[in-house]
C-alpha cells in the first residue's frame, strides 16, 4: 500500500533555517491531509491539517502547502529549532471514512 | 490540555493468551480508533468506532480483535489469541472531527 509516500527518510537543518517536509499521494479521493510529529517512545502528535478544498494552512511556525495537481504537500517549519527534531509523519484521510493512511515518515535533525 | 491516555505502556504475552489494551479518550470526542505499528513499518489503521459501534475495520481487524467501549470513559481493543505477528505499538486516538485525530502514547505489545 503506497498510497502516500515520504521518500527523503531523513533531513537535516540548522537551527534557525527552514525545515521543508514533503510527502506525495496517489489517490485523488483524499479529502485531509494531516501532519504529526513523533518522538521515540511517544505517540503520534497532531501539528497541523489541511482540507482538499484548499492549498494553504498556517499555525505559527508551521505551515502546510497542498498541490492538488501534482498530488504533493509540504511542511514548512520557519524558523526551525532543535526541539523540533523527530520523526514527521503526513497522513490522509480518505473521502467518506475518518481512517488516517499514513506515510513512512521523514526523521528531521535541527543542529545549532 | 487533554490528551488520550493508554495502559499499560507495555506488555508481554504468551502466544496464545488474550490482551486487552486500555484508552481513555479526550472526554469530549466522539469517534475513537485504534491503530498499530510494527517495528520499522508504518502506522497502520485498525478500527474506527463511533455511536457504540464499529464505523469501519481494516483487513488486520480480524475475529481475533475486538472494541469495546465499556463505560463512559474507557475504550479497549481486545486481542483474543495473540500470534507472534502481533507484535506491536498499539496506538488509541480520538477526534471531535475527521481533520484532527490525537493519539495517545501508545501501548508496546511483544507475543512470545
């Protein structure tokens, strides 16, 4: 099942910078997109969703960008800091069902 | 801030042996789920379950699993006869709508 793909497993930024997450689906019937931040040990934490219906979605330094077109999304971390090191995870929610297809994940590194 | 809580944060079985892994879901929402994640795979979808039933299932949630949601506060997921494949985190979340799903800590399931 790769209907949503994170294919840069690791990325490193430093402090400061801005950190960009991308991830790519296959399937059109997707109507949310969401984002998570996971550290080891921890459960997944919800950052920031975006509706189909739009290509934009900020909340502080996060900010989502959505390409209906090129069915890609990006996470955009300005500025980045060093406690946002882990792993990310974009996430989509089918048309008609609440179930969250998730990728594989991108390990972020904030260096100072 | 609410969060999902989960116990216990581990457990070891036998194969064979039924498991229940206990949620308490932030006291406000209203659909519930369960997922897992297999050592080095992807989060993957379980259950959903909304107004005291099932709303949708993966093919993982086979006759060997089970919900429940037993009182107003708690929610489980029951394995009957655990395999070794089941080895696993086990994830609970919880939303008020589809776009933001918050997910507990997690419960880390080793069959021997």
């Amino acid at each position: 099942d790769q209907q949503v793909k994170q294919n840069s497993p690791s990325l490193s930024v430093q402090e400061g910078r801005i950190s960009i997450l991308n991830c790519d689906y296959t399937n059109s019937m997707f109507d949310y997109f969401l984002w998570y931040k996971k550290y080891p040990a921890e459960g997944p934490t919800f950052l920031i969703s975006i509706s189909s219906i739009k290509d934009k979605n900020e909340d502080g330094r996060f900010t989502v960008f959505l390409n209906k077109s090129a069915k890609h999304l990006s996470l955009h971390i300005v500025p980045s800091q060093p406690g946002d090191s882990a792993v990310y995870f974009c996430a989509a929610s089918p048309v008609n069902t609440d179930k969250l297809i998730f990728g594989t994940g991108t390990r972020l590194q904030v260096f100072p | 801030e609410p969060e999902v809580t989960q116990t216990p944060s581990h457990q070891v079985t036998q194969m064979g042996q039924e498991v229940i892994l206990r949620c308490v879901p932030i006291s406000n929402h209203l659909y519930f789920y369960w997922y897992r994640q297999i050592l080095g795979q992807k989060v993957e979808f379980l259950v959903s379950f909304y107004n005291n039933e099932i709303s949708e299932k993966s093919e993982i949630f086979d006759d060997q699993f089970s919900v429940e949601r037993p009182d107003g506060s708690n929610f489980t997921l029951k394995i009957r006869s655990t395999k070794l494949e089941d080895s696993a985190m086990y994830f609970c979340a919880s939303s008020h709508r589809k776009e933001t799903q918050y997910f507990g800590p997690g419960t880390r399931l080793l069959v021997l």
